[in-house]
C-alpha cells in the first residue's frame, strides 16, 4: 500500500529514473487522480492508503511508454505492485469537466516529471463518476459543500453519451442528488 510519502518517493524515484534511462528531452506533465492525487493535493486523510497512481492524461501523448520502462524499475526498487503507475484511466481524460486544464494544481516538479492533481471540484466530479465503495467513502471525507456539489451537477448534467455511457452518467448524477440533497439537510 502507499501512503502519500511514498507515492512522493515512488514519484521522486521515477522522475530520477527517466532521466537516467536519457529518452526523455522536454518535461513530461502528468495529471494525477485517484487517491493518489487526492494524497498529493492533501484532499484526503493522512491515514489513506492506495494501491496505484493513476495517471489520466499526459503529455507529451508518447511519453507513456517511457514512463512504463521508468516505473517497471521502480516497482523493483521499492517493491511496489507491477502496476502501482498506471494510465488506465486516460481513455477518460476528455470527459473532465470544462475548464480543469485552468483549475488544475502542480503539486511537484522533479527533474523532468511535472505532477498536477484536479482541483477539489474535479476531484470530487472523478469520484462520483468512479462510484465504487472507496470514492463514496472519500466524498463522505471531503465534506463537500452544497455549492461543489451543485457545481459538480451543473456540469454532469450537461454531458453526454459521447462523455460517458447512460447508465454511468444517470448513477452519477444520481449520487451527486443523494449527496447534495444531504448537504442541504445537514446545513
């Protein structure tokens, strides 16, 4: 498991990696999500664990690969999970809402691996759209206020089935109700 120091390590460790392995020449800017990215941005309790970082979008777009060679030696080094950086949510990076590329926040530079995180209103939109137990349990940890989650429903309301499936959207949404209509209770 990883908590938010050694995903700096691991992160730290990869940055030092690429540049020894000498393929990358310009910075590579990754977005971090997930409880990796929530961890780095201090979104989520100290106490959190993950088992990955999850990468949704970088660039440059042919920069994975090199990352992949960098974190398989990392895995070794720090004996992490084989798959402990992963891109499988990149196929979902067009689906953020508008305007993250401006929200966004670096949360480090090392060398040539520059490392951003969405912002809270982005971070808490991923985690609705994840829906799994884990992603509820953070949303009930961020104490998101009526205000983000009005934001967050503004914004998924007007996606469509190009962004995400029905079904996934219409469950979203749904949360984002039960939450919003219990922030509004509580307040």
């Amino acid at each position: 498991m990883l908590d938010h120091v050694l995903v700096r390590q691991a992160l730290d460790q990869l940055a030092a990696e690429l540049a020894a392995m000498g393929v990358v020449s310009e910075p590579i800017e990754v977005l971090l999500v997930g409880g990796a990215g929530g961890m780095l941005a201090g979104e989520l309790p100290a106490h959190r664990t993950t088992i990955d970082c999850d990468i949704m979008c970088c660039t440059p777009l042919d920069a994975m690969p090199a990352l992949r060679a960098a974190a398989a030696v990392v895995a070794t080094a720090l004996d992490l999970p084989e798959r402990w950086l992963n891109d499988g949510s990149r196929a979902f990076c067009e689906a953020l809402l508008p305007g993250w590329t401006e929200r966004r926040t670096r949360v480090m530079v090392s060398g040539v691996l520059h490392v951003s995180v969405p912002a809270r209103v982005d971070f808490i939109a991923t985690k609705v759209v994840a829906g799994r137990p884990q992603d509820l349990e953070d949303l009930e940890s961020l104490a998101v206020t009526a205000a983000e989650w009005r934001f967050v429903r503004h914004h998924l309301e007007h996606w469509t089935h190009d962004h995400w499936p029905a079904s996934l959207l219409d469950a979203a949404l749904r949360t984002v109700d039960d939450f919003l209509d219990h922030s509004e209770t509580v307040s």
